[in-house]
C-alpha cells in the first residue's frame, strides 16, 4: 500500500512534463484527469490521466506514461 502511495504522489510532481509531452505530440486543450493506476507500463512511474484534443482534432482521454531516464509515452483509451 505504501509503495502505490509512493508513486502515486511522485506522479503528480510529473505533471509539467506530461503536459509538454502531450503538446509536442500536437495534442491541444489538455486537461490532466489525476494520477492512475493502470494504463502505463510496469516500468513507468508517473502515470497522468488526461483529457485533450488530438492532432486530429478529436477529443480523446488517456494516459501520459514516464518514468526516470526514459522519455514520455502517450497511451490513448478513446473518445472523452
């Protein structure tokens, strides 16, 4: 219980970075939903949820996934 704590408050110090990660990735009016706890691979230790506007132009939820030396990765759960 203490270690899903832990990274679920490291998560939160993160979230600047999943929001430029999701910019850089064309992703617009972004809104971060919170940590989560699945969504991500085990080796990701931040974890934010998110609710933007894709490149495409279509309102999508997901999740943005990152961890210590590697760099972000945007998991996509379908339409918001």
């Amino acid at each position: 219980m203490l270690g899903l704590l832990t990274v679920l408050t490291l998560c939160a110090c993160r979230e600047d970075e999943a929001r430029e990660a999701l910019i850089e990735q064309g992703y617009t009016e972004i809104q971060l939903t919170g940590p989560v706890v699945f969504g991500c691979d085990q080796n990701d230790l931040f974890r934010n949820g998110f609710i933007a506007t894709s490149p495409a132009g279509i309102r999508i939820k997901g999740t943005a996934c990152g961890g210590f030396l590697k760099n972000w990765t945007i998991r996509t759960a379908g339409r918001a």
